[in-house]
C-alpha cells in the first residue's frame, strides 16, 4: 500500500468518528475560537508525549486516539478560520455541510502531504513517532505564538500551513502505528 492509500484508509476512520460525533452532538464544536481548538489539540498532544515518556496509561484510552482528536480537532480548526467561528447555536450549519467540509480540509491536507512528500522523500518512514509527536507540539507552539500575535507573521507561514502540517504529522505516526 502506498502512502496516498494510507492517507485515505487514515482519513476515513477520522471521517467515519467525525460524522458520528457529528450525529450525537451536532456542529457545537463551531462555537470554539481556534485558540481553544488549539489548546484541544495541545491536551492530545501532551498527553500522547506524556504515555510515551511513562510508558503507561492510565486511562483506557490509547494513543491512537488521541492522534484520530490531533487530526480532527486541527481539521475543526481549518473550518473555523475559513469560516468564522459561530457565536450562536443559530449559526452552526447541518451535520451534511460539516462532513463536506472536513473532507474538502483533508484533503487539501493530503495535497500537501503528497508534494512534501515528493520533495522529502517521505523522510517520515524512518522517524520515530516521539519525534512525530514532538513536532506536532512545537507546531502547536508556533499557532499559539501566532495566535498571541493577532495573527501576524513576518516571514512565517501562517495558522492553516501549522494546522494542515500538524494533520499530516498525526496521519504519519497513525500509519505507523496501525498499517
């Protein structure tokens, strides 16, 4: 199997959780401003490194899921910075429009992901998933400085690239982790 059909295999279990959560809770999560979406993602993140340096978890809840969140908290980002975020329950949108949408972010995502991985060789076969999970931290860290900066960059690609970058890191460590 080639990376192209691991990204989609990856990216529709993220669809298939995302429509169901979706289904049970509706498009509530169109309240979060991306800096809550980004300190979701941070917690998983976080927490991910936490079970790797320990070794253990103590929840029943393992890594894997906790990158399926990375992947679909970030994808939640994307939506809300090329939309705007909802301030009222009145302005979230039927669970259709929020698949279709997750799905144009991902794969977008995965465009990304094909050309770096044209130009790098996928590189990302010989890391370690401590080292996919520590960059999804400092990418997290980059956002958050953008984000204390109203958005402003100098030289620095902007949110989306982070995010979309932090999506593709998790379908990376997901793949190896699980095909």
């Amino acid at each position: 199997m080639n990376t192209a059909q691991q990204f989609d295999q990856i990216a529709s279990s993220c669809i298939e959780l995302f429509s169901k959560k979706a289904i049970d809770y509706g498009t509530a999560w169109r309240i979060l401003r991306t800096s809550s979406l980004t300190d979701q993602i941070y917690i998983k993140a976080q927490r991910i490194r936490s079970i790797e340096e320990k070794g253990v978890s103590k929840i029943d809840e393992g890594i894997v899921s906790e990158f399926i969140g990375i992947v679909n908290y970030s994808v939640m980002a994307l939506i809300q910075l090329e939309i705007g975020v909802a301030n009222t329950i009145e302005e979230c949108f039927p669970v259709e429009k929020a698949i279709e949408l997750f799905s144009k972010h991902l794969q977008n995502a995965k465009n990304l992901m094909m050309d770096k991985n044209h130009d790098y060789d996928e590189a990302w076969r010989k890391m370690r998933v401590s080292s996919l999970t520590d960059i999804i931290l400092m990418k997290l860290m980059r956002i958050k400085q953008i984000e204390d900066n109203e958005g402003k960059t100098i030289v620095s690609e902007g949110l989306s690239a982070n995010y979309s970058d932090i999506i593709n890191y998790a379908v990376f460590a997901l793949i190896k982790l699980t095909l």
